[in-house]
C-alpha cells in the first residue's frame, strides 16, 4: 500500500470509528486508557465535519475539567490515541501531546445537543473541557501492513 492509499484509509478510518481510545499517563507513570466519543465520527457528529476537517489527523475530545484525564495532562501531556475497527483489522495510532483548549469560541464551535447530561451549564460550563492533539506522531494499520504517516 502507498503512503497516499494508508492516508486515505486512515481519513476514512476516523470518519468511521466508534470511539478513541485514549491513555495518559498517572501521576506515577502508569498508563490509563480510556474511551471517548470520536469527534471525527461522521455519523455520530455530522455537525462536526467542517469544523474539523482544518488539519490533518489533528483531534478534539471534550471531557469533564474534574476528571482524572485533565489531573493527568496537567502534569504530563504525553498520550496515545487509537482509532479502529477491529472487524477489518484496521487502526491508527496518533501520539503527541495533548493541548488544554481554554477559549470560549472553541467550546461553542464543538458543542453538540444533549451534552448538558455532561455539562449542566453549556458550553462554557466550568466542567466541560476542551482537549486538542496535533499530532507528532501518526501510524496506520491495515490487515498486516504499518505505514508511518507523521
């Protein structure tokens, strides 16, 4: 498979996983995997799409500011986020640090109906988190092939 084709797969991928599985590391090292919504998820989050279709592989996840994730990436945000889909022995990993995203206009851009079940007070509640990884690092699988993508 070429560069161009994992790429391709890899987009397509994102488009199409359930979750992001994504692991920080403890305040002793320890890794804590995680899943989240899949922001890039087309049917889930079809408001989405343009909004995050600006860079390449870059990911949003939203998260509560209380949560063990956010007390993780304060002191450390080194993390690793899998995609995939099993059933077609496909994945993407994207490592790099993560981004604490505090402005208001990000927020209001990602917010999405029924998450006052998460965030009582909206899109600017002081609980509701924003999380940006551009990736420094990006590999795709499919069936038996890797490919370095960043």
């Amino acid at each position: 498979m070429t560069r161009s084709e994992a790429m391709e797969r890899a987009l397509d991928l994102l488009s199409r996983a359930e979750a992001a599985y994504v692991t920080t590391l403890d305040a002793h090292g320890r890794p804590r995997t995680r899943a989240m919504f899949n922001l890039c998820n087309t049917a889930q989050f079809p408001g989405l799409t343009g909004f995050l279709d600006g860079e390449r592989f870059t990911t949003f996840f939203t998260t509560n500011t209380s949560s063990s994730k956010v007390t993780d990436l304060r002191a450390n945000p080194v993390v690793s986020v899998y995609y995939c889909l099993p059933l077609e022995f496909h994945g993407l990993m994207l490592g790099g640090e993560m981004e604490i995203v505090t402005d208001s206009a990000t927020r209001r851009a990602i917010w999405q109906p029924g998450w006052t079940t998460y965030y009582p007070g909206g899109p600017d509640d002081p609980d509701h988190t924003i999380l940006r990884l551009a990736p420094s690092e990006a590999r795709h699988y499919f069936q038996l092939e890797s490919t370095r993508l960043v």
